[in-house]
C-alpha cells in the first residue's frame, strides 16, 4: 500500500508518499480501507517535533479517518467488512491507504455522511464536546464565545453549543469565515481582529459578560478573554502556540478560572460518553461536519501548510484510496 512517512521531524517537506507494505490486524484489530484522512493542528505539530509526544521514526501521521472495513481481527464482534466507518485514532497512521485500528476506537459512519465528511469527525469534534461539556460544563443559557470559530474545532462547537441551548458567539477572521460560522449556527459572529471586538462583544452580552471561552490560540487571546469574563466564568484553553502574560486579579474580580485540556487525557469512559454523543448527533443531522479542502494523499505537505496558515474553512482532509476517489 501507499502511505506517508516521516523520517526526521522537520518542515512539511518531510512528508514522503512511500510504499510500506499492508498491515494485518492482530486479536481485538480492524483493517480499514481509508477513503479520507482528516489533517489536524497537532498533526504539523508532532510532524516538526515541537510537541511533547513524539512518535518513534519513522510513522505515518494522523489519528482521523473514515473508510470501510477491509478485515477484521480475532475477537472483533462490532464490525464486519464492507461496514462503513469513522476512525477516531489508529495503531498505524491514517495518512495511508490502508490504516490498523483498534476496534474501540471504530465507529458506525451514517449513509447520509460522505467519507471526507467522516474524517472530519474524529479530534475536532470529540474536542469540541470534551471542551464543552466535560471540562467547560456549559449549561444551556448561558453565554459561550468560540475563538477561530470558523475551523474544524470551531465549527462543531458552533453546531454543538446551538443544539444546547447556548446563546453563542465566534470570531473569525475573514468575511468567508464569519459567513460560515453565521450559516453553521452563531447567534453573534466578531472579527478578532477588530479593535473594538472586545467592547462590542460586552454590548452584545448586555454588559455581563460571556460564561465560556472555547480557546484556540491562548497566548494572543487569554488576557483578553479573562477580561470579557462574567462571575464565575471559565476559559478552556484547547490551542497555544507559545507564552502570554496575564493580570492574575482579572481571575480574582470574578471568581474566573483558567482550565487547561488535551483530548490526550480523556478517559475510556470520556471517550464512550463523547461517541455516543457525536453519534446521535450525526444520525439526526445536529453535527454537520464541513470540508474546506480535499487533496490528494502524495499532497500531504501542501494539507500541512493549509492548515498553518489557516487558509481553509473548515476541514483539510486528504484523499487516502486513489481508487474509490468517486466515493469520497
């Protein structure tokens, strides 16, 4: 099969199509056919070597996909081959044709769903529901403001929080973006990059403040956002790229907290209620997820680069099975 591989941690010229040969799947394993592969942040994270985990050289990257089921292992009771399937992490890398999956981490992908629309499933929307729900704790009523709203994290988070029952607000920086997070759900849509985003977004609150930041880029935005806080808000920090410094009493007027989060650290337990939840909401057409850009698997480098630039609305998702391309 063909697949990325990574032999050094570097740029995104590191990333090589390459053939490797097919995996077979082991007691409790499930071979997939990967018809799209979602392209993440942390992806060109690892790939550069600036995160805490690195993999062992040389991998395939990415955790995100969906496919149908080529064959499965001893013990595999809940799919059959031919099932069609979203993957929320693999044993082997998912920027592949073929990619080896635990069967814990499989899950049923609806018919009305395309398969790119699939890959972009699995990190931004379990984040967008772990950050809202499980460490946010957001309640319906209140106030959420989503930061980069108009990105794969931003956009299920959009669409979570309004089926909730929050009174939502997003920030993007281009008109394309602020159009779909308008048409994806946001009561409000702000231009972070506005001066005066800070006062309209007090205003729009009528002067208390927002309950919950979802935040994506932390070292530009958190002194600010501790600022925009009502009593007892919360700003859960899902995305930095490197130091700020804040005024620890704008926490203290307001009995604010700061909460830190990783999809890393979600238990099993975490990951079954969160499924469940994306489940239902994709059955029922709730959960919409958006593809911004589709490129071919040997493009995996040009798919890192859109996603450090921020060029895309939406999901970056490479096409893994050149020859069920008229499926994706």
């Amino acid at each position: 099969m063909k697949a990325i591989r990574v032999h050094e941690f570097g740029g995104p010229e590191v990333l090589r199509l390459e053939e490797v040969p097919d995996p077979k799947p082991g007691r409790g394993q499930v071979l997939v056919r990967v018809h799209a592969a979602g392209v993440n942040p942390v992806d060109t994270y690892v790939r550069a070597g600036t995160y805490p985990f690195r993999p062992a050289l040389p991998y395939t990257p990415g955790a995100d996909a969906a496919g149908v089921v080529e064959a499965t292992g001893e013990g595999v009771a809940s799919v059959a081959a031919g099932d069609r399937v979203y993957v929320a992490g693999t044993l082997t890398g998912a920027y592949a044709e073929l990619a080896l999956v635990a069967e814990s981490e499989l899950h049923s992908l609806p018919e009305r769903l395309s398969f790119a629309q699939g890959a972009a499933i699995g990190v931004p929307y379990a984040t967008a529901y772990r950050g809202l729900f499980q460490v946010g704790r957001a309640e319906p009523g209140e106030w959420l403001l989503v930061h980069g709203a108009s990105g794969g994290v931003g956009i299920a988070a959009v669409q979570m929080a309004r089926a909730a029952g929050l009174d939502v607000v997003g920030t993007a920086g281009s008109p394309e973006g602020r159009d779909l997070v308008a048409a994806e759900g946001a009561h409000h849509v702000l231009d972070h990059a506005s001066p005066g985003y800070a006062d309209r977004l007090l205003e729009i609150t009528g002067g208390r403040g927002i309950d919950l930041v979802l935040e994506m880029l932390a070292n530009v935005n958190l002194a600010t956002d501790l600022r925009l806080l009502a009593r007892r808000g919360r700003v859960v920090v899902i995305g930095s790229r490197g130091k700020i410094e804040i005024d620890p009493r704008d926490t203290m007027s307001r009995d604010a907290e700061i909460r830190g989060f990783s999809l890393l650290n979600a238990t099993a337990e975490d990951r079954v209620r969160i499924h469940a939840a994306l489940g239902a909401g994709l059955e029922s057409g709730v959960l919409r997820p958006i593809v911004g850009v589709e490129l071919p698997l040997a493009e995996a480098a040009e798919a890192h680069r859109e996603v450090i630039e921020g060029r895309s609305r939406g999901k970056v998702v490479l096409r893994g099975d050149v020859s069920h391309i008229e499926h994706i």
